[in-house]
C-alpha cells in the first residue's frame, strides 16, 4: 500500500494514510527556488522509529516544477 502512493498529491497521500505519524522531507534544488504545481510523493516507506507512538511513514516529497526566485 505506502509503494502505491508515488507521485500522488500530498493531500491524497496524508488521507490515505491519516491514522499513523508522517515525517515530511521535502526535496528541492539548491539555491533560491520556488515550486511551482502539486506537491507530490517522491518516496514512501516505513520507519523503524515510530516506537511505541505508533506506525510511523517517511514521506519525501517534491514539487512539479521549480522556477528561479
């Protein structure tokens, strides 16, 4: 299930998966940028440190496009 939601909008994916902890990393070039369109999916996985708090799922997250600032 959490390898289904690449490239799926970040608002379907918290859905999908509401109920467990989310760490959100989001990747962006280096420098000033800014992102333009969905915020997307990149990577989804389990976490081994969600410890007794719960399921916890690493997002890594992208935007469409990015345009110079």
């Amino acid at each position: 299930m959490i390898e289904d939601l690449i490239l799926v909008r970040d608002v379907e994916a918290r859905y999908a998966l509401r109920g467990r902890l989310l760490r959100y990393v989001v990747l962006a070039p280096f420098g000033n940028w800014v992102g333009r369109g969905e915020l997307r999916v990149l990577r989804a996985r389990l976490s081994s440190a969600g410890g007794d708090a719960g399921e916890l799922v690493d997002l890594v997250l992208g935007y469409d496009a990015y345009e110079a600032a």
